[in-house]
C-alpha cells in the first residue's frame, strides 16, 4: 500500500518538488493587473453563453492576471496574459503554456515549463498561461475541454489580445506536455469541444511537448491504474477512456510540427512514452523532432550529473522551434 501511495504521489506532486528544488522561475512581474463533476470520456458538444472578455490593452511590457477565458459548469477557468516589451503593429504570434501536476494540482504560474517565459518574450511573443480543471474533483476530460475552450477563446479574440489566430504554439510538461499533445493531434472530430466559442477551432500551429505521457494504456498500468481511475474513471488498464485520452491514438498525417523533450532517467514519465509518440508522428509524416536530455529526471531535474543540454539551452531551443514555425 505505500508503494501505491508514493507512486501516486509522484504524478500528484512532482511540480511542488521541483518547485522546491528551486527549478522553477516566476512567472514575469505584472506591470498591469485585472482582478478578474465527472463528464463522459467523450462529451456531446453544447452551446453556452459566451461571457464578454475582460478588458485587455496590448501594451509593451503588460501583464494581465486571471483573466477569464471561459465558464464550464459555471466555473470560471483563468489564465495570466504576458506581453513582450516591444510590440509589432502587425497582429503576432502567441505561446501558450500548459502546466503539469498529475492532472491533479498545480496552477499556471507553476511547472517545469514555466522558466521558458522569459525567453519567448524576449523573443517578441504574447505568452499566455492557463488554468484548468484538476482530478479528482473533475475527471478526464475536463482538462482538455478546458485548454482547448482557451485556445477558442484567444482566437475568438485575436483583436482584442493583437494576435494572429493562425500562429498559435503551445508548450507543458508532464501532464501539461499529454495536454498539448492533444490539442496537436486532435481536432474538433474527437469530441472534445465543447462549450463557449464553438465556431471557432483548437487547432494550434506548433506543439512542444516535455516528458508528457502519450500512450495511456502503456503507462498506466499496474500500481499506476489508481491513477488511470482516480483522473479517468478508468477500471481496468485497457479501458476505452485511456485509447481516447492518449494523443498517439489521434495522430494524422496534417498534424502541427511536434518538439518532443525528455529526460533519460525519467522516474516517473518513461522515456518510451516519448519515443512512442515520435515514432507515431513520424510514420506519419508529421514533422517532429525529439531531444533527449542527458543526465536529466521529471521536470528536468539533474540526475548523476549536469543536465546536457542544459535548463537555458533548453529554453532556447523551444523559442528557436517556434521562431521556425511560428514567425
């Protein structure tokens, strides 16, 4: 039994540790600030009310916190809005950030991913970072219906934020890296969305996806099914809820071009769900690229020596992928 409880712990829990560590950054210092139950495995889509969006200004250096991109069940899902200190009179690019924690915790100013913030507003992106739905309290598929209701809603409002709808990237890690997978391979055919802004697509144009599972029935197996049911309702390891929540299981050929990163002594993510999903991308002709990070646990986290490459190339080399995609 403690065995199963550690184990849980360490999809639960393993963004609080890093944190810990100290290898997580804050998230940049706002200049500007707005105060602002079990689904199916595959819901039926449904109109609601779109709520109006909060006032946002497009301005050099501005930060935008809680802002809320849409209310499923009433419940209003928030993400923080970064813009860069220089700003083009053209509508630009923007990289939105997906934090882990087990689909159970975390938040978005948290995660491995968050240290590449810096870096791609340096580079002159918007950078949004989301807030979603966790487990237990809300089951799969709420987190995915809720980042893919932000990817609608962000475009619904390319105006107003002074984006370009059709230069989207998004980046997480761990089950923030599963989430982005999915947002990848997915389109509006596998039932996943639902709710506000229903005219418009979650399709994103390049996806970085870091030591996040992408075969579900292959991971979760074992010790590991408490967590397949305590997230997906799953009651045995080859549920149908875990091949519809795996993102190899959608992948086609018009994907969008996957970074794939992940450290070679993954405790707690297998390198192999990685290897899955590259092998996946590239039989299809998807243009996919994967990195392993030597000497390098969950979250990155040094392991028998320095991390090669290390934490800053890193953040360089996902800016760089986007440079190539997005700009």
């Amino acid at each position: 039994m403690k065995k199963i409880i550690v184990l849980v712990c360490l999809f639960v829990c393993g963004f609080a540790s890093a944190c810990q560590r100290g290898q997580l950054a804050r998230a940049p210092e706002p200049t500007a600030t707005l105060a602002a139950p079990t689904t199916a495995p595959v819901p039926t889509p449904t109109a609601r009310a779109t709520p109006p969006p909060q006032k946002i200004e497009a301005k050099p250096g501005a930060s935008y916190l809680d802002v809320t991109y849409c209310t499923p069940d009433g419940i209003a899902q928030k993400m923080n809005v970064f813009y860069p200190r220089q700003l083009s009179d053209k509508a630009m690019p923007i990289a939105v950030y997906v934090h882990g924690g087990g689909w159970t915790a975390g938040d978005k100013g948290s995660g491995a991913g968050s240290v590449d913030m810096q870096e791609l507003l340096a580079r002159g992106y918007i950078v949004a970072s989301l807030d979603y739905r966790l487990a237990p309290q809300y089951k799969w598929p709420s987190h995915i219906t809720d980042v893919k209701c932000a990817i609608r809603h962000l475009r619904a409002n390319a105006a107003l934020y002074h984006l370009d709808p059709n230069r989207i990237g998004v980046w997480g890690g761990s089950a923030g890296g599963h989430l982005v997978a999915m947002l990848g391979t997915t389109d509006a055919r596998a039932g996943f969305d639902v709710g506000e802004y229903l005219d418009q697509s979650s399709r994103v144009q390049a996806v970085v996806d870091l030591f996040g599972p992408a075969d579900l029935p292959a991971m979760l197996t074992g010790r590991a099914a408490m967590v397949a049911q305590m997230v997906f309702g799953a009651t045995s390891d080859n549920d149908p809820v875990l091949v519809k929540a795996s993102p190899v299981t959608y992948i086609t050929p018009d994907d969008p071009p996957f970074l794939i990163l992940h450290g070679d002594k993954d405790a707690v993510v297998p390198l192999e769900q990685s290897q899955i999903l590259y092998d996946k991308l590239k039989a299809s002709g998807v243009n996919a690229t994967f990195v392993i990070v030597k000497n390098a646990g969950h979250s990155f986290t040094p392991s028998g020596g320095a991390i090669s490459p290390s934490r800053t190339e890193l953040s360089k080399m996902i800016a760089d992928f986007f440079d190539k995609h997005l700009k």
